[in-house]
C-alpha cells in the first residue's frame, strides 16, 4: 500500500494531505498560511509537510505548485505572491530535507488529471481542463498522458490571442484569452462601462467578478452583458483549442465556471458557432469540474500515484 | 527486411512508391493524374499503387490524403478536388481489393512526421509543423507520438482565429490564421489594396502568393508589405502554438514558407515579440522544412514504419 503526500501550494495557503493508494480520502489534511510575520515559507512548506508524515516511509511527495515551473527538473522560475522563489529548485530542497522522492506539476496542469482520474473527465483518453477565475490556466491529457512539452511549459491555454491588441494580460501580452475572460477582465469591463455612463446596479470602484455574477443573477443588463461578451470570447478559443487538441471532453474550473448557465450556454453556443467542422462536436462533451477546490491537492496525488505507476516518465 | 508502399493522394496527381525498411529512396516510383475523363480515381489510385508492388509480399500500404478524415477507422469525411469521397471508407476498399495492411492519415499531420524521423526534426520529441501554401495545414508530435485526438482531428493549426471578423476562411469561418497568411490570403490583400489606388507593380486580376512573393523580391512595397502583414500574423499564432503546445522546434512547409528571408524573419521576429514568457523562446528552433514536394509520400512511409514498429497504436 503506497503512501502519497500531495501538497498545494497557492498564494494564501499551504495544504497538505497523506493518501493511501488510490483512495481520494486523506488520512491527514493540514493546511497552513503561506506567508506569516519574518518567516520562510519554505519553513512553512516543510512544516505543514511534516504534520502529515506518518509513522511508515512515504513514496513520494507531490506538489502543485502555481506559476511556470519545470517539471522535469523540478524547478520553480517564479510563482504569484510568493516573490523570492525565483529558479527556485523546489523538488531538490525538498529531497534534500525531507529524503522522500518528490514531483512538482503546474497546478492547472495537475487539476486537469485529477478531473481525469477522478472527476468529470473519467473515460476520456483526450481531455482539456480550463480553469477560469483571478487567470485563466489550463492541463491537457493526450492518450491518456498530460501534456507537457519540451520544457514542461505546455498548456498555458489562457494565453491564446484572442482579440489582437486586446486588454493587456497580466504576462503583458495583449488580447490574450485571459486579459478578455477571467473574472477580474470581466470586472474592468464592467468598469470601463460604467466610466462611459452605463446604466446598471452596479457602481464604479474596485469590482469582483463574483459581484458582477450576482448582479448578473439579478438580471442587471450590464452585468449580463459582460458575461456573455466573456462567454463568447471562450467560446471563439475553445473553438480553436478544439481544432488543435480535438478531444473528447471539455471542463470547465474555477469561479467563473460557477457564476451559472447564461455564462457556460453562452460559452457552448459560442464555441458550436465557430467550429470549423461538425466533426469536432460529434460525441463532445462540455462540462463543469467536479473537484472544486481540492483540483489542486487531488491533482497532486495523481501525479503521485503516476509517478509511481509509470516511473520511466 | 519489410516492404512499405507510400501513398501521396493530391488534388492533381497520386503518387506511389515503394520502400524498403527504413531507406528513403524509393525502390519504385510513379505517379498518375488524380483525375482522367470518366475514369473513378479509386481505380486510378488503385492502379498506380499496383504498378510499384514487387514479387514480394508488402507489409503495409500507407496513404496520405488531404481533408479531414479519420486515420483510426481509415475513413476520408471529404478531400478537396475529389468530390465524390464523402465518408469515404478507404482504407476498407484498398484492404477488400489489394489484400494487404493499409493505414491513411491526413497529408499536413504526416508530412510533420516525415520531418520528425528523416527531415528538419531529426532528434526532437515536440515538434509542431505548419505548412502554409494554398491552405495551412498542420502537425504536432508529442513526446515522439503524433498528436491526433479522439477522433483523429487534431493538429488543424491553420484554423485558428487570429483577427475575429476578420476574412472568410476556406472552411466557412472568419479570421482564421488560413484566411489571413495563405498564399490566396496574401495575393487576395494586395487584390484588395490595388482596388484602393495602391502604386505597385501587380495588376489587379487574378494573382498567385508566388508572384505576389516575385514582385517582393523586386522590391515592390505593397507586396513587401502583404508579406510582413502575414508574417506578424503568423508570429502571433506560432507564439500561441507555443504556450500550448511547447515545442523544441517549428517547422515551416509549403510554397509560401519559400518566399524569402523578408517572411522568415518578419515571423521570427513577430513570434519572439509575441511570446508570454522568454521559457518558450529557450533552445527554440524556427525553421523551414527539409522534404519539400516529397513530405507527404516521406511522411507516409513514416506512418507505415510506425505501424509496423507500434502494432499497438
């Protein structure tokens, strides 16, 4: 019976959980602030780390971590609000202290193969997982292995053009499917339309996404408009997405995934318009993600569960 | 030592040749028209495919066909220039007649694999090819395998939007990359910027991307400029391709890839300047094709080494 440790490391929170084979219940579930007064948050990583080891030896260690990173080498080049973990080895610092093998993956990537073993992509050999809240990330599974790339840097699919000369992205592109989409690109839009007089529930200042969802639901026109205008433009990329990948299954994570049906209908309806070819729907489905927000911590412990199960790649 | 019979299908003729293991000079080589007055161009593929089988038993016939179509269950859904093949179940009716193993892919995807073993791509795992001539056409090799999706749709990179509302594409959709960068896309802007009174030394009427590139070559500014506008375009898509794909090497094919350093570098340069992180740009090589006319028949005798390598796949 293998022991698993999957860790997700975001921007507010550490979590970390001990898994027994291939069950999706942790024996042990800690979670722990990232940043605390004068600390390390390495410290942090290992102690929140350590309150989870038990008695027997552990496998592997598994991490999500956000941000590009590079798997192979299990290196970090530079994750959000964590500023000093620049090429930082995060899987050599972690062997050298815990002596436990250790995996690290891009936590969309990994969300996108836990929705393949245990959430909505379960059968799918070919699957895309996107993942919409403060950005747009994304995973995908071909034949049944997650795409990677050259250099581990595969699937940034909220970095698509889709409006050229667009909004500026937060990688400062322009256009990108992120910079039109994700729930803080829906939030300026709405400002942008208030600053030009639109009428609407809403009033101008610092705005959510989750606050224009509301109002949407409350059948604001403005609000509703912004999210159809957000469904049409990832309806315009999954198109494109599906001409590239052609997979079986499309899912949909994150907050904005949640914020109801005119957003992912609008999507869908969007995404049938620009499809190139009728064969790129047959058999498709598109759909919300299961895992909420243990995508993270149970795509982790597939990683782990791989590792171990194929340890040649 | 195994015999491999290679099958290019074009709109115009139908190549067959025969090889032997892994050489890449043809035992055997003819070609045939496509079309010939009331004759069915299954007879003619046919036809030319027995012209090159030696004594000898053949292991696999493997055909490269344009459009899109099924490479699992060896059905072609239509193919341009021959209109009577609509769910055309080829490799059923080549196997019914002619006894022998055959497999069909579609011509962009396997002319990237013909690059991959034998051309530009030699020693490179994650390879994407683009081919741009009267269409773009494409192919991913991922982690040494062609990406083909759930249903053998994958890798139609030339139908990705890059300018929404932008000019009809073959396939009935606007703005794609196809639309914008073909060579009739390229010769269709300079049509259109003569129509306005632009100086130059084309004539308005019917043009072809070669003379547009000629006219560039002589120093004709608007042609010059019809090629850079394509270029950027294409830069903005190989940046996209990168995020999600994350090749080592790009590999540029078709006639219009031809057409002078002024299109090469527009585009390197386009793509360096579009990329979201300089990662993707790391040990990255951008070049052009190595098979020429002969990637589809190289590409499907690639496919056919494969398939007597992988009896799995």
């Amino acid at each position: 019976m293998a022991n698993i440790v999957a860790v997700d490391i975001g921007g507010t929170q550490i979590r970390a959980a001990l898994f027994t084979s291939n069950n999706t219940t942790p024996i042990h579930h800690k979670r722990t602030a990232t940043h605390a007064d004068g600390e390390d948050p390495f410290e942090r990583l290992v102690a929140v780390i350590e309150s989870v080891l038990p008695a027997e030896p552990v496998d592997v260690i598994s991490v999500a971590a956000p941000g590009p990173l590079d798997p192979q080498n299990g290196v970090i080049f530079s994750t959000p609000n964590i500023p000093g973990w620049i090429e930082f080895p995060l899987v050599a610092k972690l062997e050298e202290r815990l002596r436990i093998p250790t995996c690290l993956g891009n936590d969309a990537n990994l969300a996108a193969l836990g929705e393949w073993r245990y959430g909505a992509g379960q059968g799918h050999h070919d699957l895309l997982y996107l993942t919409i809240s403060t950005g747009i990330g994304g995973g995908v599974i071909v034949k049944d292995q997650l795409l990677l790339g050259a250099r581990g840097l595969a699937g940034e699919l909220g970095h698509i053009t889709v409006l050229p000369d667009g909004p500026l992205c937060s990688c400062g592109q322009r256009g990108h499917l992120e910079a039109v989409a994700s729930g803080p690109a829906i939030a300026a839009y709405v400002n942008e339309q208030l600053a030009a007089g639109r009428p609407s529930i809403l009033k101008p200042g610092p705005l959510t996404g989750r606050q224009v969802a509301e109002a949407a639901q409350q059948g604001d026109a403005l609000a509703r408009e912004a999210f159809i205008r957000a469904g049409e433009f990832l309806g315009q990329a999954v198109a494109d997405f599906l001409h590239m990948f052609n997979p079986s299954i499309v899912i949909l994570g994150g907050g904005v995934s949640q914020s109801g049906s005119l957003f992912i209908e609008t999507l869908k309806e969007s995404t049938r318009r620009h499809v190139m070819d009728a064969g790129f729907l047959k058999d498709l489905i598109i759909t919300t993600a299961q895992l909420g927000d243990n995508a993270g911590l149970i795509g982790a412990l597939v990683q782990g569960q791989l590792k171990l199960e194929r340890p040649s790649l």
